[in-house]
C-alpha cells in the first residue's frame, strides 16, 4: 500500500484587505510589508520614519518606544503568522520596524546618521552574521521573528557607536 505524499501547503499572499485588521495592520509594516520586492527594506523604512519622528521627544520615550515595540511585536508577529498559516511570512515586516528603531538609538545627527543606520542594519539583517543566523533559524513563533532582527538592529547600533569613536 503506498500512501500520497501530502498536498502542498497553499500560502496565503496578505492583501491590502489585510490591513483592516490591526494584528495585520501592524505586522504588515502598515501596508509596507506589501511592497511586491524587498518587502523587508521598505518595513526598515517605515521603522525610519518612525524612529525620526520620536527622535525629539529623546532618549527615554524612544527606549520605552522600542522596548513596546519589540514586546508588543512578539505577540503581534506571531499572531499575525499564525492567521497566515506561514511562519515570518515576508510580508511580516513588523520585526524590521523595531530592528530599525533600534539601530536609529545610536544614528548621529544629521541625514548621514540615518542613511548609516539604514544601511548597517539593512546589512546584518540580510547577512545574518552569527549568532543572528542561529536566533533566525532555531527560535519559532513571535521571538523567532522578532529576535534576529532585534539583534541585527543592537549590531547596527554597535557599528555606529563603533563610528562614533573613529570620527
């Protein structure tokens, strides 16, 4: 007796229809996370603009705005994967926003802080150097989406603070 292999998993592409429900609303980046190509890169700019427009409110509201922004997504992410039926589905862009606040906590002042910050973080979230690749690939849920992310954000703030020291 031979058994059929099991049907191919269908996933789900979120619409813009999606975005009527908050859990998605926010995991999709707001709309971002539908972006048709690199749909990461345009969820680390919404975190952009979300990071300059807190920038004057200073370094206390913007940690309390990340911690809420990190803890929150882990639910968020997580339920939002959930009710898509596919784990850190690209469209989920809500870990690049808090990763992207994150690295913006350490981006000197000035247009170049911000374009060296997108561009660190951008770089570690794609390269995944470790331990990033190891959170990426051995964590599931909302921390697995969230976390590799968080760190790629910690590593750019890091190399900024690094810059910081050198100029």
């Amino acid at each position: 007796m031979t058994t059929s292999p099991e049907p191919a998993r269908v996933v789900l592409r979120p619409t813009w229809r999606h975005l009527a429900d908050p859990v998605h609303c926010i995991a999709l980046g707001f709309g971002s996370g539908l972006a048709p190509f690199a749909p990461g890169t345009f969820g680390s700019l919404v975190g952009l603009g979300v990071a300059l427009a807190l920038a004057p409110l200073g370094l206390a509201w913007n940690l309390a705005a990340v911690l809420i922004a990190v803890l929150g997504g882990i639910w968020i992410c997580g339920e939002s994967a959930r009710r898509l039926g596919v784990h850190d589905h690209p469209a989920i862009v809500w870990d690049e926003v808090a990763g992207m606040m994150i690295a913006m906590l350490a981006a000197p002042d000035g247009w170049w802080g911000a374009l060296l910050a997108f561009a660190l973080f951008r770089l570690f979230d794609i390269l995944k150097p470790w331990p990033i690749r190891e959170i990426d690939h051995g964590l599931g849920g909302g921390a697995g989406i969230m976390l590799d992310d968080v760190l790629a954000g910690i590593f750019a703030a890091l190399g900024l603070t690094l810059v910081g020291y050198v100029t």
